[in-house]
C-alpha cells in the first residue's frame, strides 16, 4: 500500500514538472509582432454590426411657430373678422384708453401697409405689443379671469417692433375672444369691431392696466 501511495506521488509530481515545463517552452516561443499587439494570423476581431442611421423625422405641420400667439396662422379668418384697418382701428380703440381716436389709427395702419417704408414707427401698435406680452406671461404665471371659452396654455409672445402683422393681429383677436366675460359681450365686441354698434367711451378697457394689474 505504502509503495503504491508512493508511485501515485511520483506520478503527480512528474506530471506537474512536465506542466511546469511545457508552460515555460511556451513562454520562451517567440511570437509573431505585427505592430497591433498580437498575432492575429491576418484574421482580426470581427466588426461591430451597427444598425443603418434611421432617417431624419419630418416635423409634423404646426400652423404657429412655436411661441407665436395662437390663430397667427388663421389669416382667412382674421381678414373676415377684422375686415380692414378701420376693423382693426376700432379692435385697438376699444382695447386701450391710451391710444389715439380710431379714425386717426386707421389712416396710420392703412399708410403702413401701402409703404414698405413705414415699418416700425405705430406706436400704438408698439403700446398693445407690450401689453399683451405682459398679459401672456401672466397668464403662463398661473393667473386667471372670467372668459368666454378657454384660455390656451400659452399665449404666445409678440415682437416689440410696432408693425401691424398677423400675429399682432391675431394677438388683438384673442384678447376679445378669451377676455370676453362672456358670449353676449363678446358678440358686442365683435359688433363694435365691424363698425355696427358705436363704442361709448366710458366702456372702452384699459387693456394696458388689466395686463399691469395680474
């Protein structure tokens, strides 16, 4: 028994020699250096598989840029409601105390629109601008009032240039619309816009103080 534990013994350590040994041969084979760290045997490390790119998204159609007031796209409809600068003359008078007569705002709009030239020198337009961002953003403050319908989430923001263009124009429209206490005032207004009801000056709103007031 004790010869046989022995040979077993002998046998293990002899393998393990030939382990060492074999190990430290091929530690001492030179390798082949292609410069990239190894022998690659001409083969390399297969490729990543990338997906192909996927194709540039199409923005969906907005008709108002965004941070533009809404209905700023809705140019057939403004044009119907206001009509022409008297309409739009007669939105701004019963809007602001401040302003000039209706007449006199008219002539100035209308001059603006036939000269290229007379751009950015209203200003009224300039006064209503300033108003209704102040009013925008309080409303986006959390701010609220009695309205006929419901006030969007964002109003919008105009450019402070005092020239008359659609979205100043539509800016005007939604101060009637979302402002109006309810529907028959609103249908008043719209009355008053068209030129068939005459605007007392004890009713006009002082759109500038409303919008300095929230």
């Amino acid at each position: 028994m004790k010869q046989r534990n022995l040979m077993i013994l002998v046998g293990l350590g002899a393998l393990a020699a030939l382990a060492v040994g074999g190990g430290s041969a091929m530690a001492a084979k030179p390798e082949d250096d292609d410069g990239e760290g190894g022998d690659t045997k001409g083969e390399g490390e297969a490729p990543i598989d990338l997906p192909p790119p996927a194709p540039p998204q199409v923005p969906s159609p907005n008709p108002n840029a965004p941070g533009d007031p809404p209905n700023s796209g809705a140019t057939g409809m403004l044009d119907a409601y206001f009509g022409n600068a008297a309409g739009i003359a007669r939105a701004l008078y019963l809007l602001d105390k401040g302003m000039p007569g209706a007449s006199t705002m008219a002539s100035k709009l209308d001059a603006e629109a036939k000269d290229a030239d007379k751009d950015d020198d209203l200003p009224f337009v300039l006064r209503f601008q300033n108003a209704y961002n102040k009013l925008a953003a309080a409303g986006r403050a959390g701010k609220s009032l009695p309205v006929f319908g419901p006030i969007p989430d964002d109003l919008g923001q105009l450019n402070r240039d005092g020239t008359m263009g659609y979205k100043t124009l539509a800016a005007i429209y939604n101060t009637l619309r979302y402002f109006s206490p309810s529907q028959s005032i609103w249908q008043l207004n719209t009355s008053r816009v068209k030129g068939n009801t005459p605007i007392p000056a004890a009713e006009r709103s002082d759109f500038t103080a409303l919008a300095n007031s929230l």
